[in-house]
C-alpha cells in the first residue's frame, strides 16, 4: 500500500513539474548611446526574445518576442520569462549608424526543485550597454573568404611540413595552388606526433600537433591582432594603425588529452583560431632613399585564420576572410557592404551570436 502511495506521489509531482514547469523571471536594462559623443539615443527600436525550452517530447521551443523605445535616456527595461533562464535583444538598424549583433542573455544562477514555482533569474535588473557607431567614410574594398581544401590533404604536405604562399593583390596562393606572382604572406604548418595511448580496452588514439606559423614578408609588413570579444558593435576595425605591425604569428591545433579527474583518458579536438580575434594587416611597403614611406596596401582580416587537418593526411583546410583597400597609403577600412571589388567574393557572412550578416 505504501509504495502504491509513494507512486502515485512521485508520479504527480513528475506530472504537475511537466504541466506547469519553473517559470523564471528575466529583467535587464538596456541603455543605447553614440559611440563617438556618448550621448543617449532617444527612440531607438530594441526588439528581446524569451526562449523557453520544450516541455514535452517533440515539442518545439517557444519564443515571445518584445518590442521596446529607448527613452530620454537612452534606455529601456526588458521583463519577460523563461523556463531556463535564456533571453536576447538586438538593438535594430537605425540610419547614420552600423547594425549591431545580438547580445544574449544567461542566467547564472540554477534552479533545480521538482515542484514547480515562479523564481528569479540572475543577474536581476543588469544593465547592457550597446555604442552605436556612426558610418562615416564607407568606401569600396576587396573581400574574399579564402577557402583552401583538400579531402586527402592539401598538396605539398610531405608528412611533416606544409608551405603555402599567398598574394593579397592577386587574390590568389601561389603555385601548385593557385597562380599568383608575389609572397606577401605564407602560412607554414609542422606536425609533431605525440603519444598513442590506449583510452579504452584495445582501443588506442594518437595525440598530435599541427603548428602553423604565418608570416609577412618585407620591411615594415605584417599583421596586428585585435579581440572584439564582448564587442557588438557594427564594425569591428575602421582605420588600419599606422605602424607597429609584427612580422608574424604562431598558431596551433590538433588533439591532446583532455584533462580529467578520472581514470579513464580522453582524446579532444582543439584549436587556438578564435572567432573573436581580427587583424590588421599591411603588404607592399616601399621606402624612397630617405627612408620613407611612400607605398603600402593596408586591409584587414575578421574571425582568424581557420586551419584543419589530421596526422595522417596533414593539413586539409585553410580559411580566412581578407578585405584590402586598394588604394596605395589610404588606412580607411570602412567597408561599404554594397560595393566590393572582388568579382567571386567566396563566403563572407560571418556568424556573430548565431547572427548571420556581411561585417562592414
């Protein structure tokens, strides 16, 4: 009798939690301002999407989406529910400014009890700050998502290294590759071999490393790395530095093993290309017999150099979005996203918070 009770119990309550599941309260403050004057932007269209995950089997996600005004003040209070804590809101296009990407919401705090109550989610009433940049000088550039592949390894990999060449003003990797003329830039990867562990009965894998290091050629060329992370504003670089560029940049990938407190080993995939990593770069620098400066190409390269490949084959894919003004010492990179100069521009959408869009 009693575990009948206990049953029916347990039962109920499993029954009540899937009818009427945990309900968490969101709020956050959203505050819009110009980036270049810091003053609030009044009337600015803010739209927030509540998700609530499924409740039932098969069932699809539910989203409520808000549509709010900044004030005076430039802000607006977001408040709506979710039943994991999961929010977003993007401050929509307005004229004179760049679009910005979608910033998401997480609650930090977990909510776990069985009877099913209304909760607070955490952080509680923060506050966004979103800086609209203005557009200014947008100009024509060159973009091109350069994508290079092979299924059974890209050629010349002899087992351990693997030079690419590539010319930016071409557009083009240099032979066997391509048909460019001029090295502005090379990739050269090196694997190492590590160990082969067993991870499971008979089971073995092998643990490796690809290093890649990318380099500039000539005086006063290179590349100097910028982080947006955190960032959402419209455009990540608009103006080239005028000097301090590094010659080069070493990265790595492959698999290692992944640190447990366990016994048993895991293998894991990994690789030090971080979307949030952009550059600035300068090619073809020229100096008269004064040592000045007097010819330069200045472009930039967003999401960072992707590399792939296994030990067995070696390196199978390089990827990497370049837009280059073409016009000798101008530092603007301010891309006009309607006027490009590249005929077969490739993939340029890049992927910010699950936002797809061209980046200016």
């Amino acid at each position: 009798m009693k575990k009948h009770v206990m049953l029916f119990t347990t039962l109920t309550i499993w029954g009540l939690a899937h009818a009427f599941p945990n309900v968490g309260r969101i709020a956050f403050r959203v505050v819009v301002l110009d980036e270049r004057s810091g003053l609030p932007l009044k009337n600015v269209p803010v739209t927030a999407v509540f998700t609530d995950n499924p409740v039932h089997w098969g069932d699809d996600s539910v989203e409520r989406v808000e549509h709010l005004l900044t004030d005076a003040k430039g802000m607006c209070r977001v408040v709506g529910t979710s039943n994991h804590g999961a929010a977003s809101y993007v401050v929509e296009k307005m004229p004179g400014y760049h679009a910005t990407s979608m910033v998401r919401y997480k609650a930090t705090n977990e909510f776990s009890s069985i009877i099913p109550i209304p909760y607070r989610c955490e952080p509680y009433d923060c506050v966004y700050t979103t800086l609209l940049q203005r557009i200014e000088h947008p100009i024509p550039l060159y973009a091109h998502g350069v994508s290079l592949k092979g299924r059974n390894g890209i050629t010349g990999f002899d087992g351990t290294n693997i030079v690419l060449r590539y010319d930016f003003i071409d557009d083009d990797w240099l032979p066997p590759h391509g048909n460019g003329k001029h090295v502005d830039m090379t990739i050269t990867t090196r694997l190492e071999m590590g160990k082969s562990l067993n991870i499971w009965k008979s089971h073995k894998t092998t643990l490796y490393d690809f290093i890649s290091t990318i380099k500039f050629h000539g005086k006063g060329n290179g590349l100097i790395e910028q982080s947006i992370s955190g960032h959402n504003c419209g455009i990540r670089i608009r103006t080239a530095p005028e000097s301090d560029y590094m010659p080069s940049k070493t990265m790595r990938f492959g698999r290692r093993k992944k640190n447990t407190s366990g016994p048993v080993i895991y293998p894991e995939y990994y690789t030090e290309s971080d979307d949030d990593h952009c550059y600035c770069f300068r090619i073809r620098s020229r100096y008269n017999d004064e040592g000045k400066l007097v010819e330069a190409y200045y472009g930039k390269i967003y999401g960072d150099f992707k590399l792939g490949g296994y030990y067995d084959v070696g390196l199978r894919e390089v990827d990497f979005k370049f837009y280059l003004n073409l016009r000798s010492l101008d530092r603007n990179l301010e891309w006009d996203t309607n006027n490009n100069f590249c005929p077969h521009p490739g993939n340029l959408i890049y992927k910010l918070s699950n936002q797809p869009r061209l980046e200016p």
